[in-house]
C-alpha cells in the first residue's frame, strides 16, 4: 500500500513541476523574487534555501547579493510546486547558473535540508562555512526558521517559510 502513496505523490509533484523563462521585476528578499511571466507577477521562493530576514544580519547583504544575480534579468525558472502563501517554489538560473546554489556558495543562505536531500547545497554551505563567506563571517549565526520562531511579530503570513 505504501507504494502506491509514493507513486501518486511522484505523480502529483510531476504535474506540478513546469520549466519556463520570466523575467525578474523585484527581489523581496535573499530567497525571494517577484517574476514577470505573460503578463502576470508571480512570487518566487527560492527552494532549498533559506536566507536571513531582512531584520536579521545579513538579511539586506542576501538580499542584495540575490539582486546581484537577478535584477532585470531574464531566469530560467523550474518550479516544484506552489506552497501555502501562493508563492511559486523554484530553482531559478541565469546564465546557466543554478541561483538557489549560488546563494549558499556565496554564504547569503542556509541548505534547507528538511525538505530535500540534494547533498550539493549541504557541501556548498560547507565550503561557505570554511572559507568564513557571508554571513559565515560571525562567530555566531541564527539560523532564519529559528530566527521567525522567536520574532513571531517581524513576520508577516507570505513570509512564514520555509
């Protein structure tokens, strides 16, 4: 019986899951755009990662540095599915480069290993944590889902995350 649950779960995500082009009309936040596609905006998260608020150190520099990547750019967009707030969850690229990825490189987020098991974004994270990147530059970091947990008031219901 258990199979047949995985084979209509695999199912449902397959349905779901669409490759399209848009256009990047604003980043909200280190893990967050606002996409232009036929005419409609469409909020993006960023899957499998998660970046600092906005009110937490390096909220604004994750932010910035996704700015860095997508402002007014055109990105190859692979959605996995809508989450409970409406927003799109997406790898994004640009260039070829896989954006959600580059972000942990870059040590503007955290591998968000709870919903996933991609051991790429646990090694980059790594690598950010090693070579002291981003917000790996602090003796002592929060992490964001800890972070909301204890600044309930700061978030609002689109940014409960993940």
């Amino acid at each position: 019986m258990k199979w047949w649950f995985g084979l209509i779960c695999a199912l449902a995500f397959a349905a779901q899951a669409e490759t399209f082009t848009a256009d990047v009309i604003a980043v909200v936040d280190g893990d967050t755009v606002l996409i232009l596609r036929d005419a409609q905006k469409t909020k993006v998260r960023l899957l499998n990662i998660d970046a600092p608020e906005k009110q937490q150190p390096y909220g604004m520099r994750a932010r910035r540095s996704l700015c860095e990547l997508l402002c007014r750019r055109s990105v190859r967009v692979e959605t996995s599915a809508a989450d409970q707030y409406g927003r799109l969850l997406a790898t994004l690229y640009v260039d070829g480069r896989n954006v959600n990825e580059e972000q942990v490189r870059r040590g503007m987020a955290w591998e968000y290993s709870h919903y996933h098991r991609n051991r790429t974004y646990r090694a980059l994270q790594r690598e950010a944590q090693l070579a002291r990147r981003g917000l790996w530059q602090q003796d002592q970091t929060e992490p964001p889902w800890q972070w909301r947990k204890s600044h309930p008031w700061t978030s609002a219901p689109a940014a409960g995350r993940p």
